[in-house]
C-alpha cells in the first residue's frame, strides 16, 4: 500500500496587513496610527498526497497555492493546523527534512549571478554533504537529464531564461529529493522549453518516485504532469479529485463538426434528433454526451454519407477557468 | 566529524565567494581605497599638533592610524545591508530550506572580500610608508599574530552585531535604519577617528564597557606597539562574542517564525 507522504490537517495561515488612506492625510495618519488588520489567506484545509503523486494545486491569483506551498517546505509557519510532510514537521527544518526536499520558484534563483552554473553545483553538492564524485555523477547524470552540457560553464549573467531555469532545476535536484515543491516552474519560458521540463519532471518522477506538488497557470503544465488537483478558491479547498473527473463534469458534452456529402444529408442529419449547434450547408455541428459518443457515432457512420468528422475538446482553460471562480465542486 | 563537516561546507563556500568576489575587483579596490577615513584624522591630529594633549609621538600616532585602516578594512561588515535586499527580494527563501544557515553565506562573502581587499590595503600601505618612512617598523610575530587574532575577533563581534540588527528584518523591512543609528556610536567610540585614549576618563570607563573600542581602538593599539592592556582586550572581545552569539541565535529563531516570504 502507498503510503501518505503529505498529510495536512485544518491549517489554515492568517497575515497582519497595514492598510493605508490616500492621499497626504492618509499618509500622516498612517504615519502615527498604523491600522493593521489580520487576513486569513488559508483556512482550515486538509488533504493528504501519496508518495511519488503529481498533484497540480490549481486557483486564482490570491487564492492562497503558493502560501500552501511555503508552508509545506517549512519556510513559513502555520497559523493553525498540522502538517506532517515525510513525518517531519515542515517548520521545524529539520536537517533530513531538508535534505528531502526541494522548493523551485519560476523567475526566483538561487543561482550566483556572475559565476558559471556548475560553481553554485558544488556549492549545493557540498552543502548538502555529497563528496565531489557523488556530485559529480549526479551533475552528469542531471545534466544529460535536462540536456545541459556547455551552459555549465557559461556566467549565469549570460543564459537564456531555459537555460537558467534547466540550471536552476539541477541546483535544485542535485540532493536527489524526493519531495519537490514546484512554484509556477513554467513561467515565462518558450513553448519548447516548457514542453522540456515537463518531459524532465515526467522522467524525474518516473525514476525516482518523487512525489510532486505542482502550481501553475499554465494548464498544459497540469494536463500532462497532474493526474490529481487541488482546486484553491480564497484559501479553502474547491475541489480535491482526478482532474479527468473534473474535466468530465465540467464538459459533459463534445462538440462534433460533420461534413456530409451533400446538404440533404446535412438536413437529413439536422432533423434526426442530434442537439445541432449550427449548421452551414453541408456541415453540422452537433453535440453529444461524453457517455454516448461511441454509440452516436457509429449510427451518423452508418445512417448517412459523412465526407469527414471532427471531435472538439472545449478548451481546457476555459473548462478550469470556472473551477477558480466557484466555491465548490462536488463531484 | 560535525566540524569538519562545517568547514568543508565553510571552504567551499569561501571559495565560491572568492570566485564570485574576483569578478569585482574594480568595485574592491574603490572600497579599500574609500576606506582611507584614517589617513585623514591623520592629517587633523598631527597638524593641530592635537598628539601633544595625549602624549603620543608623531610616529606612533602614524602607526595608531595605519593600523586602524587596516583594521578596519579586515573587519568591515554590511551583511544587514545584504540581507536586507535578499529578504526583500525574496532571496532568503532558497536559502532557509537548505541545511546551513543562511548567515553562513554572509560570512564567507564578508572573508572572501577581505581576501581580495588584502593586496590593495598592502599597496595603500606602501604608498604611506613612502611618504611616511619614519613610521615603517616591523612588529614582533607574537604581537602580529595576536593582531590577527584580535582583528579576526573584531570582524566577528561586528558580524555579529549587524546580524543581530539583520534579523530585524523579519518584524521591519527597513533593519537598515536600525544600523544607521548604531554607526554613530561605531564612528566615534570605535578609534576610527581619535584613539579612545585621547577621550576624558569618566567618558573612557564607560566606553570600554561597550563593544565599540574592540573594534578599532584595541586591534589598532595591539599592532602599532602602543601601550595596551592586551589579555584584558582580547578577554573583553571573547565575552562580547559570548553575549551576542547567543542573542543573534534567539532573535533569528523568532523572526524565522515571523517570515512572510514576501518577494517570492
């Protein structure tokens, strides 16, 4: 049985925030009497992630994704709550706690600016007591990985954003932990370079059996990483489930795009008791259940000449755009 | 087994900071060159003929004064000026999920500079003793290698005191401030402009209960040969790392609790 690797219980994480009035008066009046008022981002949420899962932590800006994040590697504390990560106390940052775990920022680096990548290798590698043969096997095999091989030896200064980040991932990863926290790690990179590091935290996971928690606004990130998400909606849990069951229930219906042989075909098809969506002479588009497709499609084949078929998946952005708008999703 | 851990952690950080600190050469000898603050009390004291009040000769009033550049240029901090931007930048959080102290880093920045700085302070030296030759002497190893121990343990009292205001960080954002209102204390009851010596005495018992003349003041006397009490300073420096080490561990295990993570 696989075990829980993450195990979260009523946490929730409030912040005191000063407000300030505009304008001059507002300012003195700051200036003397500071109003601060305590805002829950969290509240009270519970989940619980197993060993070597992708789970995808979907929500709006300000929904709170991050601050749980940060509160599972322990960088900040909870107001309220348990958190078991490994079975440590995320907080407390302990060493082995620690040394299991890595957190990734997209566009934050821990890499030294003005010296070449491998230099800040070894400095983690020794940080985190590797001798310099185990570090540098696991820089080789990274590296061969993330398929970075000269950028190693290039000022950081001087790297492309991919390359920084494929930099970034192995300074990240060169402990080998086995929980990676990842925050937005796609963001602002090319298509191509997005495509790559998803195959990398594919392989990664796969090798490993690293456990993976992942936000991102990019939905292609979730769709090929996630088979699991957590929906955050003002710091509360919307949803917890299989994403395909998500996607399911949000778009029980497919869109089929028909082009029959001739347009008394088209009407013939219009009138046989398909939901029609539009029609343009020859071509139809109807819409049908996601449980029936199989069937419905097999008596279009066989009832009428059909020239050609298209299946439209709604957009998934569209489709997960409603779930980071709504409270909850009971599926 | 634990310390050789730390210092090969200490050793590889020291030489990638190293690398990291070549990269700025330029930068660190305008900052050994800006440090000559000394050489112009120098210049006040002996030309006001002000050495006469406190019965030091030119000679070792040059020495006092030299000695205090190179102190100072080995025990220069600016770690709450470093964090203070890292935190604001976001920077801290890679480093507080990594099993070292954060201020470790600091540290090695801080020595690795002093490395660097080392062959411009010898040059700024020999351009003084050229125009000063009558100041050249050589100090014995003993007094040379307690100097080096006094100015190491100056540097840390300093490292520790700003790292104390540092960690301010995680209540204000602006802990540089606080520093601000320590440098005036730093400037004048450190020796950086007069020896402490030359202060009346009721001012002069009260100052040495302070951190401030084990900074400059003592390491500066200890190498230029000047009358020193020099088991009693170097006693005064360890207690002072006593009291602070311990202060620096407490508030930095609150603040770290007080951390937003903002910026990141």
């Amino acid at each position: 049985m696989v075990q829980n690797i993450i195990d979260v219980k009523n946490l929730s994480k409030s912040f005191d925030i000063s407000s300030k009035e505009p304008g001059l008066k507002g300012t003195i009046k700051h200036f003397f009497r500071r109003q601060t008022k305590s805002l829950k981002v969290i509240k009270g949420i519970s989940f619980e992630i197993k060993e070597g899962e992708i789970v995808g932590f979907l929500g709006a800006n300000g929904a709170g994704k991050t601050t749980i994040l940060k509160m599972l590697c322990g960088l900040i504390y909870p107001s309220e709550g348990s958190i078991s990560v490994s079975g440590y106390l995320p907080f407390r940052r302990r060493e082995n706690f620690l040394k299991s775990i890595t957190l990734i920022m997209g566009q934050k680096q821990q890499l030294i600016w003005d010296l070449p990548p491998i230099e800040s290798f070894y400095l983690n590698a020794s940080i985190y007591d590797l001798d310099k043969f185990e570090a540098k096997k696991r820089i080789k095999k990274l590296s061969e990985m993330l398929e970075i091989d000269e950028e190693l030896f290039i000022p950081v200064r001087k790297l492309s954003l991919g390359q920084r980040m494929k930099s970034e991932l192995l300074a990240a990863l060169i402990h080998e932990p086995n929980i990676l926290f990842l925050d937005e790690p796609t963001l602002g990179l090319d298509i191509n370079a997005q495509r790559n590091l998803r195959k990398f935290l594919q392989k990664y996971n796969k090798e490993t059996n690293a456990t993976i928690c992942l936000t991102s606004h990019y939905m292609k990130d979730i769709t090929s990483l996630c088979k699991r998400v957590i929906c955050v909606h003002e710091g509360a849990i919307s949803y917890d489930g299989e994403l395909d069951l998500l996607l399911k229930k949000l778009s029980p219906v497919k869109e089929i795009l028909i082009v029959c042989r001739s347009e008394e075909d088209a009407i013939k098809l219009e009138n046989s008791g398909f939901t029609v969506k539009n029609k343009i002479k020859n071509e139809i588009t109807i819409k049908i259940e996601n449980n029936s497709i199989t069937s419905s499609l097999k008596t279009i084949l066989n009832n009428f000449d059909i020239e050609d078929l298209f299946i439209n998946e709604p957009p998934i952005d569209e489709v997960i755009g409603k779930v980071l708008i709504k409270k909850d999703y009971d599926i | 087994m634990i310390s050789k851990l730390i210092n090969r952690k200490i050793l590889t950080l020291l030489k990638v900071q190293y690398s990291n600190m070549l990269e700025y050469r330029v930068e660190i000898a305008l900052w050994a060159i800006s440090g000559i603050i000394p050489f112009f009390m120098l210049n006040i004291w002996t030309n006001n003929n002000l050495n006469e009040s406190i019965n030091i000769s030119d000679t070792l009033l040059s020495r006092y004064f030299l000695c205090a550049f190179f102190v100072r240029q080995f025990s220069v901090v600016w770690v709450v000026f470093s964090f203070e931007e890292d935190s604001l930048m976001g920077k801290v959080s890679p480093y507080l999920i990594q099993p070292l102290n954060p201020f470790f880093r600091y540290f090695a920045q801080h020595l690795a500079e002093q490395i660097t700085r080392f062959p411009f302070a010898l040059i700024i030296a020999f351009f003084f003793f050229i125009f000063n030759p009558e100041s050249i002497w050589i100090p014995n190893l003993g007094i040379l290698l307690l100097s080096i121990v006094s100015t190491f343990l100056s540097f840390l009292i300093q490292f520790l005191i700003q790292s104390i205001v540092a960690c301010l960080c995680f209540w204000t954002e602006k802990a540089s401030s606080i520093e601000r209102l320590l440098f005036i204390p730093t400037l004048f009851l450190s020796g950086l402009l007069a020896p402490v010596v030359s202060f009346p005495a009721y001012v002069k018992s009260w100052i040495y209960l302070t951190p401030f003349p084990y900074l400059i003041d003592f390491p500066a006397n200890l190498l230029s040969g000047n009358e020193t009490n020099i088991s009693g300073g170097l006693i005064m420096q360890i207690l002072w790392i006593f009291i602070l080490f311990p202060l620096f561990k407490k508030i930095w295990s609150e603040g770290t609790k007080k951390y937003t993570a903002m910026g990141s």
